[in-house]
C-alpha cells in the first residue's frame, strides 16, 4: 500500500481494535483466577510499549505509547491460573503505582544511552515509596533495530552491573522485532511473584497455629481440684499469694474434702508439711475464681 497516511490510519485502528479487548471488562467477568499485577517503567525511548505489545499479540509495533496503557492476559504458573495485569507506565513511578505493583519489569535500549541511565533514577524513586525486598524486579534490554547504521551502545557488562545495583535482579536482552525472549519475561516475573507469594505464606503459617497449641488452650476442669489440695491448712505457702490483692484467700471445699474434714475433726491432727511457695498458672486462677467462697474453711488430710 503505497498511501502512507491510509497505512497509518489502518495500523492506529488495529492497534485500537487490540487495546480494546485486552481492557474489556467482559474478557475476565466472570473469572475467579488469582491476579499477578506487574508494572513496567522506563522512558518513551525504552522500547518497553513495544515489548508489551509483542507480548500480548504476537507482532511488532515501534510505536511507543506516551500515556501508556493497562492490559491483562492469563497465564499458567506452576499449573495455577493467574490473571496478569500489565501496567504500562507512561513516566517515573508514582506513589499510587508503588503500592499498587506485585513486581517490576525495567526496561531500556540498548542502543539509547539516557534510557539506560534513567532505569536506576526510576529505581531509586520507586525505593522511596516501597522496599525493594518486597517487590521482585527484571530488567530488560530491547535491541529492537540495531543495525549497522543504528549500533549497540550499552555493552553486556554495564547492562548485568545495573542488573547488580537493582537489588541482582534477573537480566534479559530482548528483540520485539522477532519476539526473542519476550515470553520468558513476563513468564519469569509472573513465577517470581508467585513463589515470593509462597515464601510469604509459609512464613505467616505457624503464627496462624499458635493459638492451637497445648501452652494457648484453656484450663482443663480437672486440674483445678489439685490446687486445693496442695494448700497449706493454716495460711502456709498458699499458691495464690502472689494475687491475694484481686483473688479471695481460700477456695471452695468439695464433697471429697468435706469428707475428709468430718473424719479429721474426731482424731489427733497430723502436722502438714508445708509447701515451698510456687506461682500458679494465670489461667488456673480465672479459672478458679468463681469456686471460691467468702468464708475459710481449713482442712487436714488423714494419716496413712
């Protein structure tokens, strides 16, 4: 087609027609997959608008997108279906897209110099809004037309000490122009959030059982009787002595006691040895304190 401006006008109504559907609400209205949101930052000569476009449709456009855009694809991670939300950010990281990004693909050329200096300036500032630790992060260098009249400016070795200084995140060399590890990207970030996921999870899970635990769960009823029984009679080394200010000073006899105490009265009493002071367990005693009575009522055990 020889009319430019109508091969511009076709190719903008294409690209309307893609954009459309990877926003439309009704493509994932009805799923209940898990979303993966990963953000994609660098500047309009990054090339990174035409890595996300390659991505989702499968061709080349060299256009890059000022205002940037939102898309979404399903993927399989580890045989689990995710919905991945693609953010294409149109300048530096803003707060709003720090808290909003589960990771972060960096992207600059390979042969444009201040794309490659502006990813570490969007790096430091998206530390002022999130901790690097928590956000899994790539970089990506697109080599999208290089040719003998447009060479490679930033050489390997630069490219993986920025890889280094971006907290040793993963480096890929990419070309939209044939697709050339376009997939692996985004695959790669999708997994690295998934297992951070993972990690984090398995971290939270033991706190989760805590209450569970022998040392959390309640008083038994049958433990609260041997508390009576290990009193002294006469004021000795009472085991609630250390809460005499809020808890009442003796406990209620039972049957079994009361018992005891009638066959006691009728015979010479037997010198108790008395026990060393012990602090009971918090919850014995607010398990305990309605058991108790207002009146004192010592008691003696009989003689073998």
């Amino acid at each position: 087609m020889e009319d430019l401006a109508l091969q511009n006008q076709i190719r903008e109504h294409v690209i309307s027609i893609e954009d459309s559907f990877v926003n439309s609400q009704e493509w994932t209205l009805s799923r209940s997959v898990p979303e993966l949101k990963v953000g994609i930052v660098g500047n309009l000569s990054s090339g990174k608008s035409a890595l996300v476009h390659r991505y989702l449709t499968g061709t080349y456009v060299q256009e890059e997108s000022p205002e940037g855009g939102r898309f979404k694809k399903e993927i399989v991670v580890d045989g689990q279906s995710y919905l991945l939300l693609i953010r294409d950010e149109g300048g530096p990281p803003e707060l709003q897209f720090a808290a909003w990004v589960d990771a972060v693909v960096f992207v600059f050329s390979l042969e444009d110099e201040i794309s490659f200096q502006t990813v570490y300036n969007y790096f430091l500032r998206l530390c002022s809004f999130r901790n690097a630790s928590e956000v899994p992060m790539v970089l990506v260098g697109t080599q999208d037309a290089i040719s003998a009249a447009n060479p490679r400016v930033i050489d390997d070795s630069r490219a993986r000490k920025l890889s280094t200084d971006l907290k040793r995140c993963t480096y890929y060399e990419t070309c939209a122009t044939y697709g050339l590890n376009v997939e692996r990207v985004f695959q790669d970030v999708a997994q690295k959030v998934v297992a951070l996921r993972k990690k984090q999870q398995l971290a939270i899970g033991p706190c989760k059982s805590l209450p569970n635990s022998p040392s959390h769960s309640a008083v038994s009823a049958a433990s609260i009787p041997s508390v009576h029984i290990n009193q002294a009679s006469n004021g000795g080394g009472s085991a609630f002595s250390d809460y005499s200010s809020s808890v009442p000073s003796t406990p209620s006899i039972s049957q079994r006691e009361l018992r005891i105490e009638t066959i006691a009265a009728a015979s010479t009493p037997t010198p108790i040895r008395k026990q060393s002071k012990r602090r009971s367990n918090i919850f014995t005693i607010c398990a305990t304190v309605s058991n108790f009575s207002s009146t004192k009522r010592p008691f003696q055990l009989l003689p073998n």
